[in-house]
C-alpha cells in the first residue's frame, strides 16, 4: 500500500508542478527565447557521450556497455566530436553536412545510453544526495546561458572563428587571428549548433552545451572527492569557473578532463582518452598531460593519447610550419601582465578581475597538496602565478589539489566554508550586474541586451549594414567579429602587431595587390571611443593598436584606391576598386 501512496504522491506533485509551470509567465517566456537552443544543446550532449564512449571503445577494441560514464563520457566526448566536426569541415561545413554528421552521433548517443542502463539498472539511492553547491551551479548558469554571446574572448575567438568558417562553407585558415591556431576542439563542437540555428540561437545553443559540460564537470569533482560537498563547493564556487558555467569558454572542460584524467587509476583507454581530449581543447592541458604520463608511469597510454590529441597541432605544422603556433614566432602574441600593480588579493575579490579570480578556496588548499601528482601541479600553478598573463589559466592545475585534499581541522573548514560563501556572493553579484535578469523576464529584448552589454555590436551592425551582398570586408580596430553577417577578416585579442605587420607592405600598391589576393572587397575603419581605465584595459589597448607605418600605408592606400567611401557611427567603410 505504501508503494501505492507513493505513486499517488508523485502524481500529484507533478500535476501541480505543471498546473505552477502553466500559469507562471517566466517558464513560457525561457521556452519561447531558449527552448530550441536547450534541445538541440541536449541532443549534441548525447552525441558528445557516444563520442567519449566510442573513443573508449576503440582503444579497448570491446563495448562494455555498463562501463559508460554520462559525465566522463561527455567531457571526453566533447572536443572528440569537435575534432571530428573540424576534419569533415576542411571539405565542408553546411547545415546538412553538420546535421547528418549530428544524427548520426547523437543517435549512437541514445543507442549507448540505452545499451548501459539495459546492462546496468540506474539506482536512485545509490546516486547520493547532489550538494546545493551543483543546484546553485545549474541555477546560475541557465541564467547566464539564456542570454546571448557578450564576453570579449567569444566575440574575438571562441565563437568568431567557427562562424567565419560556416560563412565560408568550410574551415579556411584564419593567419590575421592568432588565436585561430589554437587546439579548438570544444570550438569546433559548435559548427552543427551555429550552422543549424545561425549566430543568435547557435550561441545560446552553444552556451547550454558548456553548461552541460560544467555540470559534468561537477559531478566529476563530486565524485573524485568522495561526495564532499565542501570539496567540490571549493572548485565550483571559484569565480572564474562559476560566472563561466553558461559561456562559451574552454574552462570547465580543460578542469573536468584534467579530473578524469587524474582518477582513470589503473585504465589505460580511459587516461589515453582524457589526456587525447585535453590536447584537442587547449595549449594549458599539455603540461598536465606531461605530469601526469611521467608521475603516474603511464608509457603505454601516452601513444594513443598523443595520436587523438594530435589533430590541431598536424594543422597547425602543415599551415605553418610550427606545431605550436602562434606562440615561437615573430608575430606571437604578445600579452603584458595585467598585474601591474595589482596584489593577489585583487585577484581574489577585486570585482575588476571577477572573471581572472583564481578563488579563495583553491588558494586555501594549495598548501593542503599531498600525493605526487597533486604536489607538481600545485609548484607548476606557483611558477605560472609570476609567468601567465592570464589567472585562469592556473585553474586546471589547481583543481585536482582541491579535489583531493580538505583541511584536517574544524577551523580550517570554517574558514574554508566562508570562503565558499563569499565568492559565491561575488559570483551572484557579477550574474546580477550584467543584466541578464531583464533577459529571463522578458523586460529586455536580445539585440537591447546586447547593446547595453558590448557597445561594439553596434558598430558590427552598421558595418553589415554599409557593406554590400558578397563583401569580405577586412575589419580594422575591432578585434569582435563574431556577430558579423558579412565574411570579415580580422584580428582577435592583442593581434595588433599581427594586423600591423600584414598592413606593413612596402608600398600602397603591394598592400593593395595583396588585400585582391586575399579577396578582400572593402576595409572598415572602427574608432571606438577611450575604453574605462584599468590595467587590462591599457593593455588591450595598446596590444591591439596598428604601428604608425601599417597606418600610413593603410591611409595611403585607401587614398589611391578607395572608390567609394560610407559612415555609420563608429565604423567608415572604404569600397576598394
């Protein structure tokens, strides 16, 4: 009988769930703007576990179905099936090549997830009760995953580069924007979602995919800590992953593989497929990849892993000779320390560097480190404090510490729990001051959102609008190029000197024969107006400002080639002849 009541009870609860959801206007107005976003970024998540799973599969040479992991797999998966996306699009990138190329993964998704609990029955109370650290992971980010694409290192790289490929039709090298040579597997997972859903809805798809992968991410730290939740609040609650969970950015996947790579203890094809995952996703995971292939002794798992991880760096030494590129050139972008004068304190709570913020927690079990592997990572993050332009990067190296250690004494929780509290204020704090709030109530539209949110995207609007059908434009003085209609050609961030250096022609007819070769049909000038002062912004600046020759070249070249000029507000297109 009491089974019976059960029933009853979920019945109920669920008919008043529905009857709250039907009358409660904010959960019709997120299906209407998301809905489609949410299940296609759902669909691509199942192709992106039968990926990790298949891939597992083939360096076993057997399909243990009961050994699938969702969240392993998934991570695994992620820049598996970008590789894979980016191979099939050097020949061609459609809607219905990247649709066929999704089916056919995501059905071998479905088949495997199926094929696992038919093998191994899910068990509710062997799951555990999730810590409401994960719920406050998920809350946060469906909030800032519902809006559109806004932060900087999107707009110039992440999602810039697979949108100028669809807008070619294939995957053409990018020489004016360095970051273009970076490994971008987790990018390219977002060719099928931008072709599919074009560049409003294909990013949003795109950020509830990274979503999905931040909550893998979390239920891998869950685990590997013993289901600590103090732990794991101790990675998620770190600022520069948290206000990150619905952006599309490389960070939660880079933590999550590094983490499955440190706990594949005594499994070969699951550590060769982490380690193969990481070298596809970003240059910061191969000396993880190294630390953890020599401490832990892992010859055996080195080969497959450096055959999968391979792909971005083969690219890269066809196109340039240089596996590594762009950094070991001339034209390496060069970044200045952002630090100046800034403490490591204003690292941790200065709101100016909110999303750098290495987090207090982490910083609090550095000292904590015990184990081989944990202990080199933690002096590699040390050393690269004083030598990485950027804080994020040293998240990765520090998550696996935190993931294993927590302070022995009740004091050192306390403090350790505050800090929690208080990056997650900070983390609530930042989600509230962009403003995305008046997106999920329906009081701001997409496009008013984005210009309050980067004032760029109305210069990129009037540059569509000046130029004509068919125009490559090569867009100088904005490094955003992703909210583009047009084909463009440009620089991402502190790509000036290689902007500079491409302008830097010996006369104004070399420049000019050059940009024909390049098929460049018009040059847009973007003068935007003093960015706010602080220390990145001055960097910024002056990393991505032209050298005085390539302007004067530039000028005079447009001068005596320009045959009709046109203006919008900050944006002066010259129509070349």
């Amino acid at each position: 009988m009491s089974k019976w009541r059960r029933w009853i009870a979920v019945a109920v609860a669920l008919y008043l769930l529905l009857v709250l959801l039907d009358r409660f206007v904010l959960v019709e107005l997120f299906v209407r703007r998301c809905g489609v976003a949410l299940a296609a970024a759902a669909f691509e998540a199942l192709a992106l576990i039968g990926a990790g799973f298949a891939i597992r599969g083939l360096l076993t040479r057997k399909w243990n179905w009961a050994e699938l992991d969702l969240a392993g797999d998934l991570l695994i998966g992620y820049p598996i099936f970008g590789a894979l996306c980016f191979l099939v699009g050097l020949l061609n990138v459609s809607g219905a090549v990247m649709l066929a190329l999704l089916v056919v993964a995501g059905v071998w998704g479905i088949y495997a997830v199926v094929r696992r609990y038919e093998s191994r029955p899910l068990k509710l109370d062997a799951l555990g009760a999730p810590p409401g650290i994960v719920v406050v992971l998920i809350v946060l980010g469906v909030v800032i995953a519902q809006a559109p694409p806004s932060s900087l290192d999107e707009l110039a790289y992440h999602l810039a580069v697979p949108w100028t490929w669809i807008k070619e039709g294939r995957a053409i090298a990018l020489p004016l924007l360095s970051h273009s040579y970076f490994p971008l597997g987790i990018e390219s997972a977002d060719l099928p979602l931008l072709s599919l859903l074009g560049a409003l809805g294909g990013g949003i798809a795109s950020h509830f995919l990274h979503l999905l992968a931040a909550i893998a991410t979390a239920v891998v730290a869950w685990n590997l800590t013993g289901r600590n939740g103090l732990a794991t609040a101790a990675i998620i609650t770190t600022p520069a992953l948290l206000i990150a969970a619905g952006w599309s950015l490389v960070d939660w996947p880079l933590v999550g593989l590094a983490l499955v790579a440190f706990e594949a203890v005594g499994d070969d094809a699951r550590f060769a497929a982490a380690i193969g995952a990481g070298l596809l996703t970003k240059y910061t995971f191969i000396p993880i990849a190294i630390v953890l292939i020599v401490a832990r002794r892992r010859w055996r798992a080195a080969l497959p892993a450096f055959a999968i991880g391979c792909v971005f760096f083969v690219r890269n030494l066809i196109l340039t000779g240089n596996p590594f590129a762009p950094f070991f050139t001339s034209l390496a972008p060069h970044v200045a320390h952002y630090r100046g004068a800034a403490y490591l304190s204003d690292y941790v709570f200065d709101g100016k560097f909110i999303d750098e913020s290495l987090g207090a927690s982490l910083l609090a079990l550095l000292p904590l480190a015990t184990g081989l592997v944990p202990v080199i990572l933690a002096l590699l993050a040390v050393a690269l404090f004083f030598l990485a332009p950027s804080a994020r990067i040293l998240i990765p190296f520090l998550a696996v510490p935190a993931a294993r250690n927590l302070p022995p004494s009740r004091t050192l929780r306390v403090l350790l729990a505050v800090a929690v509290a208080v990056q997650l204020f900070l983390a609530v704090w930042f989600v509230d001051r962009n403003g995305v709030f008046a997106l999920l109530a329906g009081n701001q539209s997409d496009e008013e959102y984005l210009v309050k949110a980067r004032p760029s995207y109305v210069t990129v609007e009037s540059i569509d609008a000046l130029a004509p059908p068919g125009a490559v434009v090569l867009v100088v003085g904005l490094n955003e190029t992703y909210w583009f209609e047009h084909r463009v050609r440009g620089g991402g961030n502190f790509d000036g000197p290689r902007l500079s250096a491409y302008l830097e022609q010996p006369t104004p007819d070399a420049l000019y024969a050059q940009l024909k070769r390049d098929g460049i049909t018009h040059v847009a000038v973007v003068s935007l107006p003093p960015l706010p002062t602080n220390v990145a912004k001055k960097v910024e600046e002056r990393e991505t400002a032209l050298s005085p020759a390539s302007q004067r070249v530039m000028s005079q070249t447009l001068d005596r080639y320009a045959a009709g000029v046109a203006s919008r507000g900050a944006a002066t297109l010259f129509t070349l002849r």
